[in-house]
C-alpha cells in the first residue's frame, strides 16, 4: 500500500530546461534521501543556483551539505546509463547527524538539508535565494477571548504540513483545516499580554507570501500511547492548483501576489507501515510533461494514473 507524503509544486513557467533521470543505488537504507535527490535533480531552479556557486573557498568540505548536494546534482544530470555517485553525498549527511542504516522521515531529512545550505554555503545570497524558493510566509493571529485583544506574528515555513483525518480528505480539504481557525484551552491556553495571565485563545493563519515551489507533507503519522501508527486513508490530489480559486480567505490583507497556480511536478511517496517502510519517488518532465517513477536504482516511464494511485486508500 502506497501514500504520497511530500509533494512539491512549482509555478508555471515558460522556460525551456532539459530534465534527465538517473538511478541511485539503495545503500545502507537510502531509499529517503534517493527519492528526495531525484526531486531535487528535478528541481532546476535549484540546480541553477548551484551552478552559479564557485566552490573554490567552501569550508568544511566532508561535512558540507550544500557541496556534496551541488556535486551529485550535476552527476545526476549525465545522460548515463550507470547508476549516479551517491555516496559522498549520504557519508556527508551522515556526519551532520543523519545516520547510515537508519530510517528516517522525509520531511525532516528535506527540511535539514535545506537549513544546512542556509548554514553551511558561504555566498549568503546565492543561499538565501535557495531558501526563497520554498518560503511560504505567514501572518499568525492570536485572540485573547477574554479581553478580545489580538496579537499578530509574522513567520514563515519551508514546507506546509498538513494532517490528514481518519476519513477520506482532499488536499484543498486539507489546506482549509490547516488555515481554519482553532480554539486553544486548558493547557493549551497562551498568555496575554494585555491581561496578564494564560486564557483561552483562538489562533488563526494567513498566507502573506507564497513561494516558487511550493512543498506539501501530508501528516499520516501519529503517536499514541508510545507508539506510532499510520494513516492510510485517501487523500487525492490534483496535477494543478490555484490558491486564488480555491483558497481565496486563506490570504492576508497584506497578500500582494498576482500568480497563485502551480503545477505538481514531483511526489515522494512511504510503502508500508510507520515503524518500517520504503520511500519511492515520482517527477514529472518538464520539457515532454510524461512522469517518471524511481524506486532506488530502477528509474522508468510511467503515467498520471498510476501517480494517482498514490492517493492511499486501505480498498488498495
């Protein structure tokens, strides 16, 4: 049984970029950061970037991410029928605390090595473009319901994560759960300003800013009593998606944006159950807009219905 877990949407754009797949080897439990690669390589804004990025001052050469990232992208672009080099890159994460032989989470591990280029590239503007990419900035609302003061925080996030319920959802059903309202009580409660003391809240966010490429985890995972477990329940979602159509109370007064539509362009999908599984990816070719499956070293064409069936749904 297979669920999407990230997906990744990028704004529709005119350029003409060439897109090839190679496969990576499944060494020492990769699978995660292999299916991450290939969004990555799939990715040309970033592999843009880098290429702009002269590397002949970078420090810290065995432990830097944004390097080792930056040197697999480009063997990854070789239209080559042997697997990409890999590993420097993987005994790179692992000095940055992401072990060999160990499962770890998508999300988190996308999430690190974008805040790893942060830290690690040493021309900070190539890498605050980088982060740019995917930054979705957010207003947060926070009603005291007591004395109705509000309080409002501007933050942003790298990807949006969005949980999924124990029924059949939908991504856009998702995406208003996650900007819907929420009372905070008990111990919960935030502490006022204005009153001086913890009391009830509401909280609400709004988008101030979207970004280019836009990263979405479902959250199938949840803790219980010690344990966790997954969600396998539906969630299907569509190859295009406006905010501007579907989400239009989601956006802060403050919203200035004028294109709010992107194109899915990639989908990292966990096979099995929480405490043991496999990641695969699927990425769709820009140029001739087929979509490819790679599950480690096995990379091949396939179909929008078959991305579909990543969907989740215990009927599989």
């Amino acid at each position: 049984m297979s669920t999407g877990i990230c997906h990744f949407f990028s704004r529709l754009t005119l350029e003409n970029h060439l897109f090839r797949m190679r496969g990576l080897s499944n060494y020492c439990l990769s699978c995660c950061v292999n299916s991450l690669l290939q969004t990555f390589s799939a990715t040309w804004e970033i592999a843009e970037l880098l290429e702009r990025w002269d590397v002949a001052g970078a420090r810290g050469d065995a432990r830097n991410v944004a390097l080792h990232l930056k040197r697999v992208l480009e063997a990854m672009r070789g239209d080559l029928p042997q697997l990409a080099p890999h590993r420097d890159f993987l005994h790179c994460l692992d000095q940055n605390r992401f072990r060999l032989n160990v499962q770890h989470d998508a999300d988190e591990v996308f999430l690190s090595i974008l805040n790893f280029i942060h830290q690690q590239m040493d021309n900070r503007v190539l890498a605050g473009e980088i982060q740019d990419l995917y930054k979705i900035s957010v207003e947060t609302h926070l009603q005291c319901l007591k004395c109705n003061s509000i309080q409002t925080e501007t933050s942003y996030m790298l990807s949006l994560p969005l949980y999924v319920k124990e029924d059949d959802n939908s991504l856009e059903g998702c995406m208003n759960s996650f900007f819907e309202h929420q009372e905070l009580k008990g111990i919960n409660s935030c502490f006022c300003a204005h009153c001086g003391t913890k009391n009830p809240s509401r909280q609400g966010v709004k988008l101030l800013s979207l970004p280019r490429i836009l990263c979405m985890n479902l959250k199938r995972f949840r803790n219980s009593r010690g344990s966790t477990h997954k969600l396998d329940c539906r969630v299907p979602f569509p190859e295009t998606f406006d905010f501007s159509q579907s989400l239009q109370d989601v956006f802060s007064e403050n919203f200035a944006q004028n294109e709010c539509r992107y194109t899915l362009y990639a989908v990292v999908v966990h096979s099995g159950y929480a405490m043991f599984g496999h990641y695969t990816a699927y990425v769709r070719h820009r140029e001739n807009k087929c979509w490819y499956y790679a599950d480690d070293s096995h990379v091949q064409q396939t179909s929008w219905e078959e991305v579909q069936r990543t969907y989740g749904g215990r009927h599989r």
